[in-house]
C-alpha cells in the first residue's frame, strides 16, 4: 500500500491507471469502510482509500472538533487488509486548492431528512466529493447505504459532470444490529444498548408497516414510546421512496429513515 500525502504524488502514482475505485473515508475504519474496500478490489484493478476530515460539511464546530481521529491505527489496518494499493490522506489546501467558492445549493424538494436538519452539511459533502472525483478520476467510487441520502445526492449531482459511476453497498451491521460508524466510538456501553435495541426494533417496526394504513401517524406514536422509554432525542422517523426520498405510503420501495441522539451523539440509520 502506498500512502499519498499531496496532490504531486497522487497523480503520479495514478496516472498509469485508468480503473481505479475510490473509497472515500474520514478515517476512523471499520467493517463498514472494509467491505466496500472489497467490493471495489472485485470489481476494479486498483483501490485507493482518502481519508480526509472535511471541515466544510460539518455545522458545528464541535462536532468537528470531536470527530473520532486515530490516522496511525487506520494505517495499521488498511496495510493489514492487502487490498489497498493507494492511501490518499491530503492536507486542506490540497483538496481544497483553489480559492474558489462553492456556489453547490440544495433544492428545496431535497431538504429532508438530514439535509433539513443540518444547514450546509451536504453542500460540504457534494462539493468535496467532487473536488475528489478530479483530483483522483476514478471509474467507480463505493459508498454505504447507511448514508443513503448522502449517496443519493452525490449520485444525483455527479452522474451528469463525470464519467465516474456511484456504487451503493450494502450497510454492515455488528451482531447487535448496530450499523458500522465512527461515531459510535462516543457511545458508552448504556448507549450501545440504547442503539442495539432501537434498530432490532425498528427492524420489525418497518415489517409490521406493511399492514399499516396510517404509516405516518403510527410513526408519531413510535418517535414518542422510543424517546420515553430510552430517554433519546429522535430528530425525524420517516419512510420515504429509495427513488426520490418522498414521503411514502408503501413499504415497497422505501426505507425508513431515523436520525437520533444518545448522550449528544448523532447516529443516523435507514432500514
């Protein structure tokens, strides 16, 4: 594995290739980040892993300042695997090599979900991502479904300017149904308990909403028994389409989106 450490050595490393997958992370792997490392081996020549903190997609300053950090254990790991060929770990001013300001604006019909709740957050994501689809020009980039709203705009904004496809993987989840994040590390032993039983129940909620005829009401109820049983802030519990992120009536064809806090740590799921 090679590691990339300014823009002068990543397009000479990558300039041979033109099959390149890109795994974009900011760092702190796990199973998550590992399976769509190898879903891009599979299906790509060569994998290059970024690990880069965007300080631009984060609405609070606190959030950012917190967010889980350890580059020399990431390194550890992704040498450990043997199917990384290139680390690209860039400072600020190369990815963000130009002074050029975003003029990336979310559509109203897209501010839902996380997009409503946290102002900037995806303009921050779209505009890095595709600061990152130039700089390494990959044919394929692997992104999890636990971000599906996340994929879905990136998808949306990029399929049209780039060549590049988006490729949504599969979520990976631990024995107790919790989805692989970074930011569970926040969460202390009461707090994964709190986020084991939510998804193992949400997992059956969303079975049981197929007999539902009063879909969004019967979520109402559910926000109001999980926050009061778990003592936990849910932010929003929406079945929307996979297609257009539209409310919806319809198990088929939809997920069920939540957004949650357990001790002042924001998990986001979708089931």
């Amino acid at each position: 594995m090679k590691i990339i450490l300014n823009n002068n050595s990543l397009f000479k490393s990558l300039r041979p290739f033109s099959d390149i997958g890109l795994v974009p992370t900011m760092g702190s792997i796990h199973r998550g980040h590992l399976s769509l490392i190898n879903r891009s081996n599979r299906t790509c020549k060569k994998t290059i892993v970024s690990i880069f903190i965007n300080p631009k997609q984060f609405n609070n300053r606190k959030d950012f300042k917190n967010y889980p950090k350890n580059i020399n254990n990431d390194i550890k790991i992704l040498k450990k695997t043997k199917k990384v060929d290139f680390l690209y770990i860039p400072k600020f001013k190369d990815v963000y090599n130009n002074n050029k300001k975003s003029n990336i604006k979310i559509i109203k019909k897209d501010k839902v979900l996380c997009a409503k709740y946290r102002g900037g957050h995806f303009e921050g994501v779209l505009d890095v991502m595709e600061r990152l689809t130039n700089l390494v020009n990959p044919k394929k980039i692997f992104m999890g479904k636990k971000d599906y709203q996340q994929y879905f705009l990136i998808k949306n904004y990029l399929k049209n300017k780039y060549k590049t496809s988006i490729i949504p993987c599969k979520t990976i989840r631990d024995k107790s149904k919790i989805a692989f994040s970074s930011r569970n590390n926040h969460l202390d032993l009461n707090g994964i308990k709190k986020a084991s039983f939510l998804s193992k129940s949400l997992i059956k909620l969303k079975r049981n909403l197929v007999n539902s005829k009063k879909i969004k009401q019967n979520l109402k109820i559910q926000i109001k028994y999980f926050e009061k049983l778990l003592k936990i802030k849910i932010e929003y519990l929406e079945l929307r389409s996979i297609k257009n992120l539209k409310i919806s009536n319809n198990v088929k064809g939809s997920r069920l989106f939540v957004a949650y806090y357990i001790d002042n740590v924001r998990l986001i799921d979708n089931f």
